[in-house]
C-alpha cells in the first residue's frame, strides 16, 4: 500500500481546531503505520516534491517494517508558503513506481489530501484531472483511497 500524502502549504496554514492539517496526518499516520508495521507492507510518496508543483516522490518503498522510516519523512512539515498541490502529476507517478505496476498481492493507494489539483498559475480546467489519474490506477488493478479533511 502505497500512501500518499499532500506536503502543500495549506497542510501546514489549514488547521482543524487548533492543529495543523499536517501535524493531524502525521499524527494519524504514526499510528497507522506503527500498528500495521509487521503486517501491511506500507511506503511513502510525498508532493509535492522537492518543492512547488513538482510531482510527488516516492520517499519509501512498500515493504514490512517501514514505520520508523515513513516517520522519519515526516518530521519537517511543509512550507508556509510556496508548495502546491500537482495531485494528478503525483497520481500518474505513483502508477508507474515499479513497486506498484506489478505484483501478485493486491495493490492500494490511499492519497491524504485537503485540496484539489493547483499549481502556479491556476488553471481551473486541470481542477478535475485527479479523477482521470484514479481512473487510470484502478484500470491498473490499484484501488484507490482519498482521505480528504478541511473546508
């Protein structure tokens, strides 16, 4: 299972109460991943990355044991300003991670986000091209999962 998550700047200005969106997902995250550590074979693909509208990154490989690594990729939250949110460029990357093109075990993406397709300058027609790159994970036999939290 390949997990996915937003390292846009509005992770780290958005708050739910009194928490960032980041530190909630990271939060999350560690508990998830510690509980399942020995049981799913669990990686990391941050966006965007290095930074801006980049496509995201795969930053751990899916495997067994991977806790203490995912957690160490998330010990620097995002920027306050000046990372993006290029879902569909990172969604279109992630089917091609050889760890997740082949496979006899069934294959998962699970995307963590609070936002829509946006990078610099805005076009308000790739607004929906997430859905097509989901489209294109499941015609790849990865079902896909979107946690999205905020307004």
């Amino acid at each position: 299972m390949m997990v996915i998550l937003d390292k846009s700047s509005s992770m780290q200005t958005g708050t739910i109460g009194a928490e960032t969106k980041w530190d909630i997902a990271v939060s999350a995250l560690d508990q998830v991943t510690g509980q399942f550590d020995d049981q799913v074979e669990l990686g990391l693909t941050l966006f965007p990355n290095p930074n801006q509208c980049a496509p995201g990154a795969m930053m751990v490989a899916p495997a067994l044991s991977t806790h203490s690594q995912i957690m160490r990729q998330l010990a620097d939250a995002p920027p306050t300003a000046g990372n993006w949110t290029p879902m569909s460029q990172t969604l279109d990357a992630v089917a091609q991670q050889p760890s997740m093109a082949t496979g006899d075990m069934p294959r998962y993406a699970v995307l963590i986000t609070d936002g829509w397709q946006w990078c610099s300058p805005y076009d308000p027609g790739t607004r929906f091209d997430p859905a097509a790159s989901v489209s294109d994970l499941s015609a790849a036999g990865i079902t896909t999962y979107v946690v999205g939290f905020g307004d």
